[in-house]
C-alpha cells in the first residue's frame, strides 16, 4: 500500500473513530492540501451539512509527544480566547472524557486517531484572512514585530498555566550527540566519518552555547518557530494590521520565545518567502530583520544574553531538524539533500558570519 493511500485511509477510519461519539455526519470530498515537504499529509474534509475541517495525518515522531503537544495547543488557545488574540490558533477538536468516581465529570479531551503506526487530528477550518506579500516592506516589517512581541507578551502571561513539554532543545541536542557518537552514524545519518565529526562540533558548541547564556533559566512560552506566510493571516487595521490566525503546528514547543526568530528573519529577509527551500543564517543580519527586532523590543525588550542565543536558533534548527529529525520529518529527497547542503554550506557560512549587529541594537 502506498504512503498516500495509507494516510487517506487512515482519514476515514479517523472520522469513524469520531462518529462514534454520536456525530452522524457524512464526508461528501475530501481534499489533499499537503505543503509536500514534509512526512506529514493533511485534508480539508467537506460534510454533507456544508461544513469543514482539516485533519492532519502523521507517523512522524511519535505519538505520545504529538498528543503531548496538541494537549498543550488546545490549553493554549483556550486561553488566548480571554485576550485580544482570541481564535488566533485553530483549534483542535474535542471529545468528552468519562467521568470517574474520584473526580466526576472532567474537561473535553483533545480527539486522536492512533493505530499504533499511523495518528490523525482534526483542527477548526478557520476563516483566513488577507496573506503579506511575499516580499515585505519596512513598515509591514515593523508590523509583523510589533504584533510577533504582543503574541509573546500573551503567551508569556499565560505560559504558567500550560505544562512544560516532555522535551526540550537541550535534550534533543543530548540526543543528537549521542546518535554521532555511535559507530553507526556515517551510515545512520548517510554521510561520511568526517561530515559526522563536524555536526559532533557544532552540537557540542551549541549545547556550551546553552550553559554559558544561562538557556536554564530563560522563561518557556508556547512557541510555534515556523512562521512562513502560508501559515498565518492578518487583518488589516487603520494603521496597519494585526495578526488574525495560525494554522500549522509542525514545530510546537513550550521553549523560550527566541526559537520563533529564525523564521521571522527569513520573513522579513530581502528575498522573502520563498518556495526553493534553503536555509542560511545570513538573514539574521539582514537591515530589515534588524529593524524588525527594534521593533519587537520597543514592545517586549529581549537582553543582551536572548540576543547572542539568536544564532544559536539557527544552529538548533540545522543540527535537529535538518539532520536529527530530517529523515523522519521531510521528503526522503529533501532529507538526503539538506543534510549535505548543512555540513557542506549551511554550517560552515554560519561560522564565518560576524554576529556583532545583532547585540549592538
């Protein structure tokens, strides 16, 4: 069975799953709506009453800390309902929970679709408004940071209430280092002894990085770190925009905020989003991202210490998503290619850029 109809099957015994909870509605089209980069496949499902959701279907990771995270949005965007981002994120659907003898009758809990290899969610088709251009000016640059800083500040007040996630960027790097450290890495990783010598370096730096900037006792907020313009929409406003919803949760972390600036560079970069993926730290630098951290810090101030961990999200990025996870997370293609593109060019340009703009804002 292929790939593609194994994840299409598993939509229809997900909505039977569902069913079961008393919802006799009919799927009447379903609609693949995949970005094609990743493992992952979602679908808008249309119902035979007019109406929508997406379902996203996975075998990426595993399923424990995908729950994990979707327990975690749900909390989140619960609570962003009582702020001005109210249905910022799409939600995840709910079933309710049977009551115990100790407790009664509990909160909804998310709905998952599990069979041991394969798992399914069902999200909110949310309404979207208008999308940034793919190149953007200063002032919508300025913008974006402004609305990026008041997102934060609303995560950070209600950040207590949302459990802490069962892992973390230092213990994926742990790991990391672990995995380069086994004689089976050329061949795990598909690359030569050298290559896997070089990301044991830069995986050691990074985890140095982490002690020496004091990353333990930096603040966890939800962050979502993929902010491509096709994930996200905003609504315009007399003198600008705000942010209206987001809808890809890919990357979820209860991390500190600074993980979300990577993607926002390339957002605000000279060339803007783009669809050829590469990935480079040289829009870290770049006039315009600069002045998209003044103006985030005009409203949520970062420190000397948050700003020099900056390259270091970059460096997290390569090191866990591109060679860590790449072979679980994107097309096989893509993995085999970015993982030579990162010890090859990404890393070493990234040793060779100067910094120095980033912490004299």
């Amino acid at each position: 069975m292929t790939g593609s109809l194994r994840h299409r099957e598993a939509v229809d015994a997900a909505w039977a799953a569902w069913a079961a909870f008393g919802d006799q509605r009919v799927i009447t089209r379903v609609d693949e709506v995949s970005a094609n980069v990743s493992t992952n496949r979602v679908y808008r499902i249309f119902l035979d009453d007019g109406s929508t959701l997406v379902s996203k279907v996975s075998s990426y990771g595993s399923y424990f800390l995908f729950l994990e995270d979707h327990e975690r949005l749900h909390r989140c965007a619960t609570l962003l309902d009582r702020t001005r981002f109210a249905g910022m994120l799409a939600d995840i659907w709910t079933v309710p929970h049977p009551p115990t003898a100790q407790t009664g009758q509990r909160p909804p809990r998310i709905f998952t679709w599990y069979d041991q290899s394969m798992w399914a969610v069902f999200y909110d088709d949310v309404q979207r408004g208008e999308s940034l251009p793919r190149v953007l000016s200063i002032p919508v640059i300025e913008n974006l940071g402004r609305e990026i800083a008041e997102f934060h500040l609303a995560c950070t007040d209600l950040a207590p209430q949302i459990p802490a996630g069962s892992k973390t960027i230092k213990s994926d790097a742990i790991h990391l280092l672990d995995l380069l450290e086994s004689p089976f890495a050329p061949k795990n990783f598909d690359l030569p002894p050298e290559a896997i010598g070089r990301l044991w370096q830069h995986t050691h730096r990074f985890l140095m990085r982490l002690v020496d900037l004091g990353y333990d006792e930096w603040p966890r907020i939800p962050v979502l770190i993929d902010w491509n313009l096709g994930n996200f929409s905003v609504t315009a406003t007399t003198d600008g925009f705000r942010l209206l919803n987001r809808w890809d949760y890919d990357w979820f972390r209860i991390e500190p905020r600074m993980l979300d600036f990577y993607f926002l560079s390339r957002v605000s970069s000279r060339t803007g989003d783009r669809t050829r993926f590469s990935y480079g730290a040289h829009t870290l630098l770049e006039p315009s991202f600069l002045a998209m951290l003044r103006a985030y810090r005009a409203v949520f101030p970062l420190d000397q210490d948050e700003l020099r961990f900056l390259p270091e999200v970059y460096r997290f990025f390569i090191l866990n998503y591109v060679v860590r996870e790449g072979a679980r997370f994107f097309r096989p293609d893509l993995c085999a290619t970015f993982r030579r593109d990162a010890v090859r060019t990404y890393l070493p340009a990234f040793d060779q850029l100067d910094f120095s703009a980033l912490y004299e804002l």
